[in-house]
C-alpha cells in the first residue's frame, strides 16, 4: 500500500499493512482551507532571470540572502543579527534548470518513508534508508487557515483527539509576526504522522517557493539511521530563535496536558501546548497571518 496514492516521487509504505490509516486525502501540498489566505497554490513571486543550469548567488535573484544549500544539504547558519534568514527556492517562472542546486524542497520526498505503528504513541513516521545531516525529509502539508478557524476547530476537539493544527510564527525585522495555520487533519501529507520528541531528529524550515504562504520543510538534524522513527519538537523552539516570552507559551497547559512518550533523556513528560490556539485572550495583538 502507498500512502501517498503515487502523488510522490517515492512511494510510502505502510507496516503492518493489515492496520487501517486514519480517513484523510492526501495531498503534497498546501490546499486552501476556510479562512486561509492567500491561496498556497497562486504563483505571486517573479522568478529570476538565469538562463545557467543552477544558480549562483549574488547574481540570483532568489538567492538575495546567500546560498540556501550546499550538496543537497541546507545551510543553517545564523545571520550576524543573531536571525534565522528567509528561504526563497527558484520557482515556477524562473530561468533556471530544474536541477538547480536551489530547488530542493519542491522535489518532494528523496527518500524511503513508512508509516508503522507504535507501542505507545499511535502511527509514527520512520526512515527505510539512511538520511545524512541536512538533507530534506518531507514537508508538513495541510489546509491554510485563519486563526478563526483554527481556534474553532481545537474547540470542537476532545480530550482524546489528536491535535494536528500547527501554528508556526515567523519573527520579522521591525517587530511583526507573520502566522501561518496548516491542518492535515482531513486533507495532508505523509508529515502528520510525525511524532513528538523532546530530543527530535528533524528540525522544520519555511521556505518560500512560489507564494508568500511557506512550505513546512522537515530536514534531518543529524545523520539519521535507517529504521529510526522521525520525529519533530512540536513547540517550534528545536533550531528555532524564538524570544522568551514566545517560548514560554508553548509550555504545557493544566487543562490539556497529555503525556508525552518520546523517552528522551530531557523530556519534559508532558506534550508541548500552545494555549493561543486554545484562547483567543492569549493571542499577542502584533501577529499577522500571511497576507
């Protein structure tokens, strides 16, 4: 059984291939959900003039803040301001050939993945090969909402429920933050069945490609075996400068925390919990979502 219905460049097994998935139609990309804006699917970035068959900074215009990857693998140094810079792959309407050094994410999956059931936390995600450091693993795909809806449908959740609403908050230069909601709950990639780990082996990245709205780029932390579960810090705090009053509200709240079976060494034994998704009070009145 491939997951991905052959919408992936590899397809994904499934172990034991017995069990039943959750319903959910599977998609590779962002889909536009209710409330979500712009549509992840319009094209709204020029695309650079090269006409090499990979492109070189400074001369691309996609690569304004240097070079995105070297052998396949990303760059993840800060910048001198102590910042993480913004991604920009070449795009649709770029020059360039598609084998460009610069076009990574948008390959989709390089490597084999299978979805396999846990002990203890339900399905995971592992790897059938070995993934060196820095390399793409997958992307995090879902519906785009708005806050409003996002905020409606953790409100419909139970206890029980499992919670696949990511908010990520990206910190710019004169003190905004721009907010992106993606749901794979109903319509999602193979990436809602990453795991949790207080100790993760992937660390996510947006990149832009052809619309405002970022991909959610999984890429390996560390070489990673073939065999190991893939796992993410929900928090968003893993490889990720976030201002300390930002992570604190990603800590755990009394009325919905759920234990977290990562067995990590650091594990903090509880799931991360984001309580501005859960109150609207708790949202900070300086957040934008993408526009």
């Amino acid at each position: 059984m491939d997951v991905s219905r052959g919408l992936e460049p590899l397809p994904v097994s499934v172990w034991p291939r017995l069990e039943e998935l959750p319903a959910f139609q599977y998609s590779p990309d962002h889909v536009l959900g209710e409330g979500g804006k712009p549509d992840p699917s319009e094209i709204s970035f020029p695309g650079c003039s090269c006409h090499s068959a990979s492109c070189l900074a400074p001369t691309c215009s996609c690569l304004h803040y240097g070079e995105n990857y070297k052998n396949l693998s990303i760059k993840t140094k800060r910048s001198e301001l102590g910042f993480s810079k913004p991604i920009f792959e070449c795009n649709t309407m770029c020059h360039c050939g598609e084998m460009c050094q610069n076009r990574i994410v948008q390959r989709g999956l390089q490597f084999q993945l299978e979805v396999f059931k846990t002990t203890e936390k339900g399905w995971g995600l592992r790897t059938l090969e070995f993934i060196p450091k820095g390399r793409f693993v997958c992307e995090y795909a879902g519906e785009i909402l708005d806050f409003n809806e996002a905020h409606r449908r953790i409100q419909l959740q139970t206890s029980s429920d499992s919670n696949y609403i990511i908010a990520v908050r990206e910190h710019l230069y004169d003190g905004r933050i721009m907010e992106t909601f993606v749901d794979p709950t109903y319509i999602g990639n193979v990436g809602r069945f990453l795991n949790h780990s207080c100790e993760p082996n992937l660390f996510m990245v947006p990149v832009r490609i052809d619309s405002m709205v970022p991909k959610l780029a999984l890429f390996a932390d560390h070489d990673i075996c073939a065999y190991e579960e893939l796992t993410y810090d929900y928090s968003g705090r893993y490889h990720n400068f976030l201002p300390i009053e930002e992570q604190s509200n990603t800590q755990e709240g009394k009325e919905s925390k759920k234990p977290c079976f990562c067995r990590a060494k650091s594990c903090t034994s509880s799931l991360p919990y984001d309580s501005s998704l859960f109150h609207k009070d708790d949202r900070k009145s300086n957040a934008e979502e993408i526009f």
